[in-house]
C-alpha cells in the first residue's frame, strides 16, 4: 500500500465518481480503476462499489477511507514543514471550546511570531468538533475542559479518536453574566438564585449529549435554557434578557468588552481546563509556547 493509492482512493470518494476522479488527477480512467482494485485485492476489501453514473461507498470503505484521510494530511503537513522550499510559511492550528482566554492567548502568540513566516488558524467551536480537528490533523491543539461528571465519558472518547489529554490547570464555576444584571454585585451566588433567569448554553450539534456540553452541571434542572452558536450571540442575550452561563471565571475584557463579569458559583465542585494532541504526535515550538501562555490564564 503507498500513499499514492491513499490519495487515489480519497478523491474517488470525494467526487463519487471514477471518471471525474481520473480527471481531477490528470490520469486515464483505466489506470485510476486498476490502481483501485490492486488496493483492494490487497485489503481483501471492496472499497466502492461501482455503478454506470458513479460509485459507492462500502461500509468497510467508510472505516478505511478515515484513516486514509489522516494519512494524506498527515503527509501534506510533513511535505509542507520539511520540504526544500524554505519560504513556506510554517503552519500553526489550534481548536478550543468557547473560551475567550484561549483566543486571548493566540492572539498573543500570532503577535509575538509575526504572521509574515507562519500560516496562523484558530476554530472556536463545538467539541466534537475540536476533537475532529485534533484527530484530523487539522488542529495541532484542542482547548477543552473535564470535570467529574463529564471525565469518564470524555477520557474514552479520547482513547477511541487517538487523542490524548493532558490538565494545564483546574479552577472553580463561575456565573457569567452582564454587569447590569441584579446578581453581579453577589460575592457568590447560589444556584437556586439562577433559576428565574434563563441558562445560556452552547449549541453541540448531532453530538448534543450531555458529556460534550461546555457548560458543567449540564444535567442540572434549568426553568428556562437557551442554546447560541457562538459568543457574540451569547453575549448579547446575557444583556437582552438577563441570561447567564457556568464557566471557568477566567475572562477577557480585551475581546468581550466591559460589560460583562463573573461571580463565583456557591458549590464546592472545580472543573479542569486541559488540551489534547493527537496520539503519538510531538508539540511544535509554536505550540509549545502556546500552552505557556496558557498556563499564564491559571486562577
């Protein structure tokens, strides 16, 4: 099995069709088939099934075709790094649940390095999504939290996507809320103190069970709750209609303004912000100094 095959079988799958496939990659259509059999007669495996107007995908197809995919961007990301071509830039990718610190801290990192030599991204997004760019390799770090309801469940997704998880440090829950709301001057507010206003909450997608919630006590009973996509929205429905979310504590003023506060949660539970890399992967200078900068954000 080469690389090439893995290429080969990947833009099959993605245009569903050998014909176009074969021209997409400047080669005869004869040739793209033959290499396609040869690649399965040695998995002992159909990878398609062929059809007049295009192909297939097996179920067994579906299960080697993910790991191919990480194959050819793990090669792209290689090619790029350490080819002779030294005025590539050098790329640094890193995806986090919704933590402004974390964006505070890229940003930092994408001053001090400047962007003329690096090919910085950032994806602030649903966890299941953070763990697939991890996964992918289209991420080299993943923000994310555990705590002791979530831990369990999330330490096995980790194991079954190849990721690996390690704490940078753990702090207390925290209500953030507007500033012009009536509990923000609380030195700590009490649960039940919560319950006449609604629950802002992240929206996770078709990953929507509990354990990916961004939110701790997501299993808690809530009279009113509201999902958002992103924290603009959030933000905006904190001041419109009084909501609020459980978070770390730690927040930026730089990037969500002065509006906005955290009051310590009356419970004695903690939560631990962490990152994973995918297994077996080395952290590059970038994310290496990355996670320094992190650390920095600790209560």
């Amino acid at each position: 099995m080469t690389i090439q095959q893995l290429i080969y079988a990947v833009k099959v799958a993605d245009v569903k069709s050998m014909s176009r496939a074969a021209a997409e990659l400047y080669m005869s259509q004869p040739a793209l088939s033959s290499t396609i059999r040869n690649l399965e007669e040695e998995l002992h495996t159909d990878l398609f099934i062929r059809f007049n107007r295009g192909i297939l995908i097996t179920p067994e197809g579906e299960e080697f075709l993910s790991y191919a995919r990480q194959m050819t961007e793990l090669e792209k990301m290689i090619e790029d790094r350490f080819s002779e071509n030294k005025n590539a830039k050098k790329k640094f990718s890193v995806s986090m649940q919704h933590y402004s610190f974390a964006v505070e801290a890229f940003i930092q990192l994408a001053k001090k390095f400047g962007m003329e030599n690096y090919e910085f991204s950032v994806h602030e997004t649903k966890t299941g999504e953070v763990i697939e760019n991890v996964r992918n390799y289209r991420s080299e770090i993943g923000i994310l939290y555990l705590n002791f309801f979530n831990e369990k469940a999330m330490r096995k997704i980790f194991s079954d996507n190849d990721v690996v998880y390690t704490p940078l440090f753990k702090c207390g829950i925290s209500v953030y809320l507007s500033k012009s709301h009536h509990l923000a001057e609380k030195s700590k507010i009490k649960f039940e103190e919560l319950m006449p206003y609604p629950c802002l909450s992240f929206e996770q997608g078709e990953k929507n069970s509990f354990y990916y919630a961004e939110e701790v006590m997501s299993t808690a009973s809530y009279n009113q709750i509201i999902k958002a996509d992103d924290r603009a929205t959030m933000l905006n429905l904190m001041v419109g209609l009084n909501g609020y979310t459980l978070c770390s504590g730690i927040i930026c003023e730089a990037l969500n303004g002065e509006n906005y506060t955290s009051v310590p949660l009356d419970t004695d539970d903690t939560m631990e912000i962490g990152y994973i890399v995918r297994k077996g992967m080395s952290l590059s200078i970038l994310g290496r100094k990355y996670l320094d900068l992190l650390k920095k954000y600790r209560p």
